[in-house]
C-alpha cells in the first residue's frame, strides 16, 4: 500500500497526462492502493488537481529553464517537474528545500535516478530565478496570451472572457477558478430549518455562513466527510451550489402544478423543486443516461420526497407531454465553463468545436420542451457556463423564431432579482458573486 501523498499524486498524474484519465477518477485509484491519513490525502489533491489546472502555466516555466522545451521531455520527468515547480510557486506551507528536496527523492523512488539531476538543477534555477515565487518569466504582450500563460487556459476560453468582461475583470475570473471550490449545501425546508442546521453544524465543530440571495443556502467551511455530518441520513439537507439553487427560485413552482425537469440527473434542482412546492403536484424527471438516474433515485429516498417520477427518455422525442405542463426547466447539459474550479481537467477537455456541438444540442432540446409548456406557462432555460454561444446565442434565435414565447423578468421579490440584466437574463459571474458561473433566463408562452 502507497503511503506518500506525493507518489501517489504522480501516479495519478501518470494517469491524466498518459493515459487521458479524468483526474478526480485517477485520484480515487491512487486512494484506493493508499493508507494516507486525512492531511496527506489533502496533499495529494492539491498536488494532482493542482498541476492538472496549471499545466500550460508550469510548461511555461520549464520551457524557460530546462534545456529542452516542455513538449519535448520524457513524460514522466515532465509530470515530476510539475510537481516540483507547483510546490515552489504555489504552495505557500511548503518550504523551498522540502519542494525540491521530496521531488529528486520521487524521481529515484520511482527508477529515474539519472535523471535526479535533471529534476534538482531545474527547480533550483526556478528559485535562482525569483525571491518570492513570482512569475518568472516575461509574458507576452498580448492580453488574451498573456492571461492564459500566467493563469493557464486555453486561448479561446481567455478570449470569451476577455470579449465580455475587460482585461481587469478576466484576470480576476482567471484567478478565481483556480481556487478550490466553496462547498455549498441547500436546506430542506420540508424537514428542518436553516437556524437549525447551522445550531447543529457548530456543535459539530463545522463553520458554517449564511449565502447573500439564497433563502436555503449556507456556505460550509472545515466540513470533511459531509456524510458524517447531522442531518445528511435524516435528508436535512443536500450539497448544491447556490447558483444551482437560485435556478429554481427563477422557475418559483407553485403548489400542485405539473413540472418537468427536462435533464434532470442529478437531481439537485429536482428536489428543490419538490421541497419548494411541498412536495404536491407531479414532477417529471427526465434523463437518457440511466446510471445518471440512479443518482437522482437515491437523493429521493434520502430526502423521502414522493411527488417525483423518474423517467428514462430523451427530452427531444417525448411528445406526450405536448401543451399540458405548467412549468419546464431546461438545466440543458454544457460545456461547465462556469465550474471550472470544480473540475481541474476540464478547461483542457472543451473546445471550441465540443461548444458548437452543445449549442445545437441544446437548442434541439429549447425546441422539444417548449412545445410541453401550456399557453400562459414558463420554461426556464439554464447553463453552468458563462459562454455567450451556448446562452444567448441558444435563446434570442429561439425567441426570432416563435413569437409567442417572451423573456419575463423575476419578480422584484425573487432571490435572483439583483441579477437581471435589463434584458431579462440572468448572468451569475463567479468572481462576482462567489458561487459557480451560470446563465439563466424565464420564457413565458404568451
């Protein structure tokens, strides 16, 4: 069994970077041959999501100090230069000696002794280089370069960014989303109150803080295993971003109405959706992945909610809900460019082209589940990205289209009024508000 935190983060690495394997899963596979006390799987996290998010950043860097460029060296001295130079810039509970010193003991433990030198004389001109872990390399005079080197994003994520924010503000989102990620929970109403769960969270030693707009959110500090925690098996409450949560609060069910949550796994803002309209009514929620239902299923029977139906389908071929459903949301699947803290690996996974195809997926399904809608009823359409082509892009064409469907604008009492643009859409920018990055908007057939 693996007992160092940073071998099992390189074996992890070896993973993502050889073999294509989605970080979170490769971590998972190193913790499973490992007896690390919690601390130390802290480390292995940080070192493996880390190095994922920094990638082109730490190129940058040995592209600058090694003989040969980044692109060119042995993979496995590459992943272990990595490791070395993102302890050195970026964390700062790790000394410089430990970085450098716990890096060439990795490349000998791990039948690259020979090259131990090469590891050694590297991250030592990296701390010639600079006195308090600057960046330490000039950057390109262009913004949309400059930005995705010393933050590390792609060319094209940066350019949305810069095209819709300014260079100040894409800096700034840059920065956010290499963060970890905040840990939101959303209270069940249903089942207890927001005064009692924090009571019982503190007593549990757990910080917890109110979320600003989110009349069940709470932002929770020093969790750990939130399973352990009071209330997870009594279904007090579920893990759900804010933004996710405010979603639902621009969809505002209403007791006994008919609901379709078009894709729905899984499940979060479906059960919102119940614990707000008291779990009364019929809910529909739909999704084509069954292994994603089966998630959806088990967050029912935590939170014993009974209004819900689950149903295997693709939303663009179910025809027999035509004309008769109160309210439909539309959370349609994405490219997550508003969660890219969440998932270390997945800046590098989305292009350009995967965008385009979601945009017409998406549309394809705004076309489906609006004909579901009665007239006089509200479809709310919502990604967790903050790209234009997949948000307004997907919406005004629809709206060219059918004349009967209008933008309506939250109610001045509604937890996502501050958010509205003049248009109408709601647009949730992380470095902003300090929850995942989404768009949202409320149609109503006329």
């Amino acid at each position: 069994m693996l007992s160092n935190p940073r071998q099992v983060a390189f074996l992890a690495l070896k993973d993502v970077y050889r073999k294509g394997a989605y970080a979170d899963v490769a971590l998972d596979r190193g913790f499973a041959k490992s007896k690390l006390p919690a601390i130390d799987r802290g480390l292995a996290t940080e070192l493996v999501y880390g190095c994922v998010r920094r990638q082109r950043s730490l190129d940058a860097v040995l592209d600058r100090f090694a003989k040969k460029p980044a692109a060119q060296q042995p993979p496995d001295l590459r992943i272990l230069l990595h490791l070395g130079l993102y302890q050195l810039m970026f964390l700062d509970r790790m000394s410089d000696a430990a970085a450098v010193d716990t890096t060439v003991k990795l490349a000998k433990e791990n039948r690259m002794a020979g090259l131990s030198g090469v590891v050694n004389g590297v991250l030592r001109q990296y701390l010639r280089s600079t006195s308090d872990r600057s960046f330490p390399i000039d950057l390109p005079d262009d913004p949309m370069s400059q930005l995705g080197i010393r933050y590390s994003y792609p060319d094209w994520i940066v350019k949305i960014w810069l095209d819709r924010l300014g260079f100040e503000e894409a800096e700034q989102l840059g920065q956010w989303f290499n963060r970890s990620p905040q840990l939101h929970l959303r209270v069940n109403p249903l089942k207890t109150t927001v005064e009692t769960v924090e009571t019982a969270w503190r007593e549990a030693g757990v910080n917890v803080e109110r979320m600003p707009h989110v009349p069940q959110g709470l932002n929770v500090k020093n969790a750990g295993n939130v399973e352990a925690l009071p209330g997870y098996a009594e279904g007090w409450w579920t893990v759900q971003d804010s933004s996710a949560q405010l979603v639902t609060h621009l969809l505002d069910p209403q007791p006994g109405e008919s609901i379709v949550d078009a894709c729905a796994a899984p499940g979060g803002k479906t059960t919102h959706i119940a614990e707000l309209m008291g779990d009364t009514g019929k809910i529909w929620a739909i999704d084509r992945t069954a292994s994603r239902l089966k998630k959806v299923r088990e967050n029912l029977d935590r939170l014993q909610l009974n209004s819900i139906e689950v149903l295997e389908a693709d939303s663009r071929n179910l025809p027999q809900f035509e004309g008769s459903i109160d309210r439909v949301l539309l959370d349609a699947p994405c490219s997550g460019l508003g969660t890219l803290h969440r998932r270390a690996d997945l800046r590098w996974r989305q292009t350009p082209e995967t965008t385009k195809e979601l945009a017409t997926l998406q549309g394809e399904l705004l076309e489906a589940c609006a004909k579901w809608v009665k007239p006089g009823g509200i479809l709310v359409y919502a990604t967790c990205t903050v790209n234009e082509l997949e948000n307004e892009n997907v919406v005004q064409p629809f709206l060219e289209r059918h004349p009967d469907w209008q933008i309506e604008s939250p109610t001045l009492d509604s937890p996502v009024a501050s958010l509205a643009t003049p248009k109408g859409w709601i647009c949730v920018w992380p470095h902003r508000h300090q929850m995942d990055g989404f768009f949202m908007v409320r149609l109503k057939r006329r």
